[in-house]
C-alpha cells in the first residue's frame, strides 16, 4: 500500500446477486468512493444471505487480512433473507452506533425508508466493519454521510493520529 493509504474491503450480500441474476452495482459504487477517498480497495466479494458464510468472510478479512475497513452493501433489510447484521454481530468486538445513526438520519432526507435500514457498525481487532443498503443510491448515500470521518476513526482504532 502507498504512503498513508488504508485498506479496505467491500463485501456485496445478495442472493440474486450470487445467482448471477442481478448485476451487483452497490459494491462497484462503493468500492469508488472508497477508492475517491483515499482508501486502497485490495478485495470485493459477493455472497448470498448466508450468516455463516458472511461471518467468516468478515473474520478472515479483520483476523487473518488484518484490513483496516470493511464494508457490506445489502442484506441489511426486513425481508426474511436480510441477515447481515446478525452476520456482522456474531463478528464484532463491540459497536459505534453513531455512525449508523449518522447514516440513517442522512438517509431520512432522502427516503423514509431509510428507518428501515438494520445495518450495524463496530469493530472486531483493528478493523472497523460498516453495513449499508443493497441499492446504489441507498449505499452511496450512506457511506457518503460517513466518510468524512472514517479515515479518523480507523486511525484512532489503530492507535494513530491522537485524540
């Protein structure tokens, strides 16, 4: 990685995704934003709703890849199949709320929809874990609403950069 970039990952849940029946836009999007932004995007994957399956992918990411960041797009809703954020809690340390909060509140001015939105956000070792909405525009939306501050907080997670 070059001078000051922090890696990161982008994993896309969708069961249609993973069937080949739908282009995955979300995780490409993402990807770009990050990339925009100064991360370095070393991988991207796409999975179904599979709890275990998205639960091993983010442990092996943060415990054997040791990535700074990384982010889901989908599965985060109410449909019977959404279970990234009970995927993503069997893997996390703890929380940071308020950076979903940050990203449902953006949502709002947008979407009502956007309250519907169960992602989570926290930390499992040195790496910072952040779910988004399965649509483009829901994901884009979101991670822009938090951008601004990821690169401090996966700073601060690593013990750089002070207070």
């Amino acid at each position: 990685m070059g001078e000051g970039s922090i890696s990161a990952v982008v994993l896309t849940v969708s069961d249609a995704g993973s069937r080949g029946e739908r282009v995955d836009t979300a995780g490409p999007a993402v990807a770009s934003l990050l990339a925009e932004a100064g991360f370095e995007v070393v991988q991207q994957a796409l999975l179904a709703d599979e709890p275990e399956q998205i639960s091993a992918q983010l442990r092996r990411w943060a415990d054997e890849d040791g990535v700074a960041l990384a982010v889901t797009a989908g599965g985060t809703g109410l449909a019977p199949r959404d279970c990234t954020p009970e995927a993503t809690a069997a893997t996390l340390d703890y929380r940071v709320d308020g950076i979903m909060e940050a990203m449902r509140a953006a949502g709002l001015t947008s979407t009502p929809m956007a309250m519907l939105s169960r992602g989570l956000a926290g930390v499992r070792g040195g790496t910072l874990i952040l779910n988004l909405p399965g649509s483009e525009r829901g994901a884009r939306e979101s991670l822009a609403a938090v951008l601004p501050v990821l690169r401090h907080a996966v700073e601060q997670l690593r013990g750089e950069g002070g207070h």
